[in-house]
C-alpha cells in the first residue's frame, strides 16, 4: 500500500472498531491486528490511540453530517422522515462508540472529541433551519431546532439500550416532535406562525404531519378532553360544583362565593369620619 492508502486502511479498521466496542476497550493491537499490520507500523502513522481515534470520530463526523443533507422538495416532514431514516442508521450501526461518546462517559473523550461532535450539531441545526428556509431564523426558532437535536440523540441513545420499539417507529416520533416544537414555538412568534399555513398546505395526509394531526383529532375525542381544552382556551375551568372561574385574562361571571352576601348599604373605608 502506499502510505496515504495505508493511512486511510488504519482509520477504516479503527472506525469499525470503535462503532462495535468503547473506544478504552479498544487497544492499538487491535487495530494492528484488524488491519493485517503490525504494532510499530501503526505507531509510525499516528502517534497514539487518542489520535487514531479522534480522525476516526472525523471521519464519522462528516459521515453523520452528510446524513442531514437532502434535497429541498416535497413536504418537510417527509424530508425530515428520510434524514431521521438516516441518522439512526447511523446511529445503530456505531453503537457502543457513538453511545460512549455522546454520554461523556469515554476515557477517550478529549476537546478534540468535543469538537467533532459540535461540529455535526451545528451542521444538523443549519441543514434543518435550511429547510425550514426562513429568512432570518429567530432566537426561539434556532433554539428549538437544537433542543429538538439534543432530543434526537438522548432518544436515540436510549434506545440503544431498550430497543423498545421498532426502528421505523422511533424514526417517525423523532419528527413528529420537531412538527410539533415547531407549532409550538410558531404559536409564540407570529412571524413563524405565518409560515406555517404553507408548511400546513405542502404536507400529505399520509405523512408524518397529517398522521400526527389524527392522532390529536382522536385525542380530542376522548371524552371530557375537548371540554378542558376549549374551557383552557377561553380562559375558564369549570368547578367541581358546576359553576366556572374565569383565569387572570377575563372577567368572571361566577356568583359570589358561598357565604357571601349583599351589603344593605355602602360601607364607610375604616377611620372615615360619619357625615
């Protein structure tokens, strides 16, 4: 081989095993091993495994930010549904050393380590900001697309744990939730919330958006929800009596309270002197 082939052989194997164990159960034989080479030929190409491992995190970076690129068409939830597809299987096949990473918990970790990770972070926040193609991104927005981000990964790496659902049905949650950060935060920014009429009207019945919109239609056909929900939304909740109370924004139409009644006439304020 030559030696840049050789270079990029060696960061290959340690990526493969480093995606299949924790990088401190992960040894330079090992990778001299894996790679059909011997001890002092990997030292001769890095000077350790701490930086071995950091161009493998590299390289698997830039793979993971590629994951979030996709082209600009057809309904964003949709879009997002084929980029989540693809992080997650990302994220399955890098188990143990993408898990070690993102929890903290790796003697590998170093600022370096920190970096790359950053790195695909922002790559993720501006790819899904792309999308979303609004011109000036407010404060909120870009705050809620992080949050949204630092989900993904805590979901994700929960479930490398459990695997209590199917793949596709984490991939499916996963947006749902963005849908409905996004209303949220529209719902606080009336700039955001004039977007989001178009971002309603591209969307398909049968994609993530119109499912979760069913979802909560159904849900609001449990009994005794709509009720509270359009009792909450006119500022009202309704007693155990029957009788209503009206919230800070409104005036209440209540009767007095039990035990309350009706002064015969005006009462003087305390210390007046009688006319």
């Amino acid at each position: 081989m030559s030696v840049d082939e050789r270079r990029e052989q060696l960061i290959a194997v340690a990526l493969e095993l480093f995606s299949r164990r924790p990088p401190e159960e992960v040894s330079i034989d090992d990778i001299a091993a894996a790679a059909g080479a011997s001890r002092p030929l990997v030292y001769h190409y890095f000077p350790g495994k701490q930086a071995l491992y950091e161009e493998s995190l590299r390289r698997a970076g830039r793979e993971l930010s590629a994951r979030f690129e996709e082209p600009m068409e057809g309904p964003l939830s949709e879009r997002l549904l084929r980029v989540m597809g693809r992080y997650l299987d990302f994220v399955q096949s890098h188990g143990p050393g993408f898990a070690a990473l993102l929890r903290g918990g790796s003697v590998a970790a170093s600022a370096g380590t920190s970096a790359v990770i950053d790195d695909v972070r922002r790559a993720a926040q501006e790819q899904i900001l792309a999308h979303l193609a609004i011109p000036s991104p407010s404060p909120g927005l870009r705050l809620t697309v992080r949050a949204w981000i630092a989900n993904a990964e805590i979901t994700s790496l929960e479930w490398l744990v459990e695997r209590s659902v199917p793949l596709e049905e984490l991939q499916l949650h996963l947006v749902q939730e963005f849908v409905a950060a996004l209303t949220l935060t529209a719902a606080r920014e009336p700039a955001l919330a004039a977007e989001l009429g178009s971002f309603f009207a591209d969307e398909h019945p049968d994609g993530p958006t119109g499912r979760l919109v069913r979802d909560l239609a159904g849900l609001f056909a449990v009994p005794g929800i709509l009720d509270a929900v359009t009792a909450l939304a006119a500022g009202t909740t309704e007693t155990a009596e029957g009788s209503e109370v009206t919230g800070a924004s409104g005036a209440s139409e209540d009767p007095e309270p039990a035990g309350a009644s009706e002064p015969s006439e005006r009462s003087e304020p305390s210390g007046a002197a009688p006319e």
